[in-house]
C-alpha cells in the first residue's frame, strides 16, 4: 500500500510528499525525536532534494491509496 504525506505550513500554503523513500524518511521522524535538526532532507521525483524546514509545519497528513 502506498501512502502519500501532505504538509501543511504556517500560512495554509501545503506541498505532498508520494516518492516512498521521502514518505518513509517523514513517517520514520514522525516516530523520533528531531528536535535538533529542523531541516530535513528528501529525495524527489526527479532525481534532487527537497529540503523541509520542520519549524514551518504547523500539521501533517497521512493517507493511504
């Protein structure tokens, strides 16, 4: 089953995260402790990096397809 992650900012303004090895990276965090980095580094779809500044997310949301 996959999951897709949508995170919300403060300001209302969201970005979905759906590449499995961000989504498991976000969900792993979600599990721990990241007080001490509030950037996370993702991979995307075409081949880069996202950087997700964590002191921004005001809410994620988790669904399954």
């Amino acid at each position: 089953m996959k999951q897709i992650i949508t995170i919300h900012y403060i300001g209302g303004s969201t970005m979905e995260v759906n590449k499995t090895e961000a989504v498991n990276e976000l969900l792993g965090l979600i599990d721990g402790t990241f007080e001490d980095n509030q950037f996370v580094k993702l991979p995307n779809r075409s081949g880069g990096e996202v950087y997700v500044n964590l002191s921004l997310v005001t809410s994620l949301e988790v669904r399954s397809i």
